[in-house]
C-alpha cells in the first residue's frame, strides 16, 4: 500500500526539506541584518517603488527608521506608508520555489524559477506602488487594498504560476 503512495510522498518530502532549508536561510540572512535598519533585499525594493512612483508624478522620498527595521514612504511631502521585510514577498517566494522544485524536471526548472522569480519581483513593486498610491489619493480604501486586493495580486500570481508549471511542464509528458 505504501508503494502506491511513494511518488507522492517522495514529493512532499522535497518540498518540506527545501522549504526549511530556504526559510532558516532566509532567518540567517535576516538575522545578519538585523542592526541595520531594513534588509537589502527589502530596501532595493523599496528604492525601486520610490523610482516608478517618481516616473509616475507621485514624488517620493523614503525615511528610514532603522531601530525599527523599516523605511517609510513619503508621497507628495505625506507620510503615506512603510515598508517592513514581510512586504518583500520572500516568504510567498520560498513557498512557491519549494513547490516548483518539489516537482523537479531538470534543467528547466531552475530557468522557470530564475524567469518567475523576476515576474513575482515586478509584481511585488508595482504592487506596493498601487497601495501607496491609493494610500495617497484614496485614503479611505488603504484597508481593503493592503488587507485584500493587493495581497490578491501577489499570491494569485504565484498560483498562476504554479498553475503554468504543473499544467506545461510537470505533468506534460503525464498529459501525453
């Protein structure tokens, strides 16, 4: 009876094993950080969103606030909001490379990856870039668009992508 389970199970230990291996990874990384304010990663993101809000006329500036580990946002001379590592998506982006390599197809996996990690990076920024914006001009709708329509856009991308991966190339020769 197990033998029937074994491919199955063989993956869910994959992706349990990557996970834990990237999310302590990612506690060290954060951890070496900790006395500087926010984490690179996060900051060139946040200097990323600066630099489109910019492009798009909504003049921005960042505080940083390093005993707090956050930079804040200012949008036209207004403190709008901040930006703290969970906003970074790093922790949707380990769930999501511990799926893609639970189902392991060689070669391809790692360009999928490497191509849906820059996707899910864009993605990431232009929705920051949103919430500041409607923070910015609609004040009133912050709540429903941090609590729900932009959390929407990040991890509905990721299941899109997932999607794709399973559909076109996991189960492709499956499918057959």
């Amino acid at each position: 009876m197990l033998k029937d389970f074994k491919p199955v199970l063989g993956i869910l230990l994959r992706f349990i094993i990557i996970y834990l291996v990237l999310l302590f990874a990612y506690q060290f990384y954060l951890n070496s950080f900790r006395a500087q304010g926010l984490d690179p990663y996060s900051r060139l993101i946040a200097d990323h969103v600066m630099f489109i809000q910019n492009k798009l006329n909504f003049p921005t500036y960042l505080y940083d606030d390093v005993p707090n580990e956050q930079v804040g946002y200012i949008v036209k001379e207004k403190y709008v909001t901040r930006m703290v590592e969970g906003c970074n998506a790093v922790s949707v982006i380990i769930l999501f490379v511990s799926f893609i390599f639970a189902f392991y197809k060689g070669a391809k996996t790692f360009v999928f990856v490497a191509i849906s990690l820059l996707l899910l990076y864009l993605m990431n920024v232009l929705r920051i870039v949103g919430l500041n914006i409607v923070t910015s001009d609609y004040p009133q709708y912050n709540k429903l668009a941090h609590d729900y329509i932009f959390p929407a856009v990040i991890y509905g991308s990721v299941v899109l992508l997932w999607l794709v991966w399973i559909k076109f190339f996991a189960l492709k020769n499956e499918n057959s």
